[in-house]
C-alpha cells in the first residue's frame, strides 16, 4: 500500500477515534436529569411496562443521551442540548401503550424540556405543580390520560409554552387565570373533562388560533375577551348562558364556531352572517329565538356549513340563507318555523338558481321538525335520491307522500297540532 494512502488510513481511525472520544467527553447526561428520568420511571406500575415498549429500553446502566456511537438507544428520549460538558434531556415523548401511574414521583427539575409529551396512556392523580419548573417548555401533552383534580395555576408559569393539551381527562374546578400569562401559547385543548366556573380572561393571549373547551361543565357567558387571533373556537356541550356577545364580530381570523349544546338564548346575531372569514357555524341545542338578518343579505358570506337545528326560532324561513354564496350544508330542524317554503331554498337544493354560477347549491338541507306548510316547491319533486341529503318530515306540509325521499323517515304533523301553533296555517 502506497504510502500516502496508509497515512490517510491512519488519519480517518485518528479522527474517527477522536470523535467517540469528544462525544464521549461531552454528552455525558447531566445528573440530575438522569434522575428525573429514574423518578419517571420508579413512579410508574411496572406492570404496564410492557417488553418492547419505549421506558422498557430506559436502561439507566447506560447513558441516556449517549446512543450515536452507542448500539444502545433510549427510545422515548431527545437530547439536542449540551451545557457546560454535559448533555440535557429536551423531548420526552413516549409511546401510547397504556403506561400507568403518577407524574409526582418527581420533581419535574428539567430545566431544558421543550416538549413532554405523554399522551393516550393511564397516568392517574394530579398534574403536578412542579412542572412550572419546565421553564423551557414549549409543548405539554397530557391528553387521553386518567389525571384528576384541579389544573395548577402554577402552569401559567411556563412563559415559553406554545401548546398545551389537557383533554379527555377527568379535571375538574376552574380553568386558571393564570392563563393569560401564557401570550406564547398558540392551542389550548381542555375538552372532555369536569372543569367548571366561568372563562377567565384570555384577552392577552394574542397568539392563540385554537381553543377547545368542549364536554365540560363550563357556566356564565361566552367570554367577550376571547382573542382576536382565534382561528376555530368550540366551546360545546357546556352550561353557557344569555347571549352571543357582538365582539365576535371583531375575531376577523375565525373560521369555526361551535357554541352547541348550551343554554344560549336572544338572537342570532347579523355579524355572524357579515363575518369576514367565517366556513363553520354551529349554534344547535340552544334556546335561541330569533335572528338578525344581514345588512349585505348574505352575500358576502363565506359560510358553507350552518346549523341552528333545536332551537326556539319562529317567523319564516330566513329567504336570504338561499342566497349565501358558498353555504352548501343548512340545518334549520326542529324550531318553530312557520310560512312556506321559499322557492329559492328547493332552486338551491337543485342547483338551478338562474344566474348563479358561483352559488354552491344545497348539498344538505334539513328543515324538518318545523311547521311549514303549503305544496312542496316544483324543484324539489325533480331531486333524484343521492343528489342531496334533503329532509322535509315531521311539518304542516300540504302533501309529502314517501314516494319522495325527503319525505321519509317521518310523518307530517296533525292538523291538530298545526292548527295549534299560530292562526297564518290553514
């Protein structure tokens, strides 16, 4: 062999050598991290560890954060981050095999943490409040877990976190007010839990785009101090009362809305329908009454799914919902409408508004429970099945024999009870 070549030879081990050994020299995890990890894993039922799962590889005989030159390898674990010599713990993020246990077997003492990640396991008992001293951390998911008892208002803490996921547990009380001391956050999940009380302000949390606060116990009114930032806010199967407030309108980034499952009432306010950015609408299991009608008609709506189904709304069918360009998907079922039905809401189902190229048509059109009567509009007998998910049943209709399909499935009123409900049906 040449001996230029051998020299080259001798360099690469030399380098390669130098490398195991600089790593080895610096990635050493940091002791006290190492503990928390042991805490971790020591507070656990070891029962639930199953073989081959990710804390089943948490071999603390090993170094943790030492797998790059290593046929050892920590799953579960990132460690990106060296500080003075030593290597930190950033991600734990394990793996959804049904890990159960506590999480105050530790003290949390992880100063480097950006993501912890444990959600869809078992864990039981209370979040802790020593996770406020993850004060680097930007993500914390906890959903789908067994975790009770209070949410600490210690976690309004962490400065730096983005997105916080507390869903489908079994908390309950209030929702801090602490909270609003989180302006980085982006997502907050809380759904599916026992909390209670009434919103705190989250006025200053002017990077938040998602809030779900679904399946709870939530009381008072919807919060006028909502984030304008909000992209999709649901707050559904809640104790909400009284009315929307008209701010709302102001939210000119939010494109889903379900306050469903309430106990909301008042009306249907016009801004809703004006709204700039608005696709997704869902207003049903209410007590609202009326609504307001747009100053524009509806033309400028970007609506495509509404639903104000189980309310207490009266008068006539709103002409103007016809008219929404891109609303595509309308439930209006069991209210208290009355009057016929306008000849534009069947030309829409049938896609035949004359003039209206860019006006979707009805894809789902639900206006049965309500007290319409009068012939069914000539558009409508033309509708083959599949064409749209119509549905007429259970109102005063003149003839809606189940040869038609958006006849079946239910029976028109009696005359008795159409008679009933107000002097304009005959």
């Amino acid at each position: 062999m040449p001996k230029l070549c051998i020299l080259c030879l001798r360099s690469l081990v030399f380098m390669i050598t130098f490398s195991k050994i600089m790593f080895a020299a610096t990635s050493r995890t940091y002791p006290a991290d190492i503990q928390v990890l042991k805490d971790l894993k020591n507070g656990l039922d070891q029962n639930s560890i199953a073989s081959g799962s990710c804390l089943s590889s948490w071999d603390f005989s090993f170094d943790p954060c030492d797998n790059i030159f290593s046929d050892h390898f920590t799953c579960g674990l990132r460690c990106d981050r060296v500080v003075s010599g030593s290597a930190r713990v950033t991600e734990i993020t394990i793996d959804p095999v049904g890990y159960s246990g506590s999480l105050n077997s530790t003290s949390w003492n992880l100063p480097y943490l950006q993501i912890l990640d444990i959600s869809d396991n078992s864990f039981s008992g209370s979040i802790p409040d020593y996770l406020s001293n993850l004060t680097r951390l930007r993500r914390l998911c906890l959903s789908g877990n067994s975790l009770s008892g209070e949410i600490p208002a210690a976690l309004g803490s962490l400065s730096h976190l983005e997105e916080l996921y507390l869903d489908n547990n079994h908390l309950h009380g209030p929702i801090p007010s602490s909270f609003n001391n989180l302006t980085r956050l982006k997502r907050l999940e809380i759904q599916q839990n026992d909390i209670s009380g009434e919103f705190p302000d989250l006025g200053s949390l002017k990077n938040l785009y998602f809030l779900d606060a679904s399946d709870n116990n939530i009381s008072g009114g919807v919060p006028a101090t909502l984030p304008e930032s909000l992209v999709e806010l649901s707050i559904r199967n809640n104790k909400l009362g009284g009315n929307i407030p008209e701010n709302i309108g102001r939210m000119g980034f939010l494109q889903v809305l379900d306050l469903s499952h309430n106990i909301l009432s008042g009306a249907i306010l016009s801004v809703l329908f004006d709204h700039p950015s608005l696709e997704q609408l869902t207003l049903s299991y209410n007590n609202f009454s009326f609504l307001q009608i747009p100053g524009n008609m509806g033309l400028n709506s970007n609506i495509i799914a509404l639903d104000l189904s189980y309310n207490q709304l009266r008068g006539f069918l709103p002409a103007f919902m016809a008219s929404m360009p891109k609303l595509s998907a309308l439930s209006l079922e069991h209210n208290k409408f009355t009057g016929m039905i306008p000849a534009h809401y069947a030309l829409k189902a049938a896609n035949a508004i004359p003039g209206n190229s860019n006006t979707s048509s009805f894809e789902r059109l639900l206006l049965g429970g309500n007290y319409l009567f009068g012939p069914i509009p000539g558009p409508f007998l033309g509708l083959k099945p599949g064409s749209a998910e119509v549905s007429l049943v259970d109102n005063c209709l003149y003839r809606c024999p189940d040869a038609f399909f958006f006849c079946k499935g239910g029976n028109q009123k009696s005359l008795v009870d159409c008679k009933s409900f107000g002097p304009s049906i005959p």
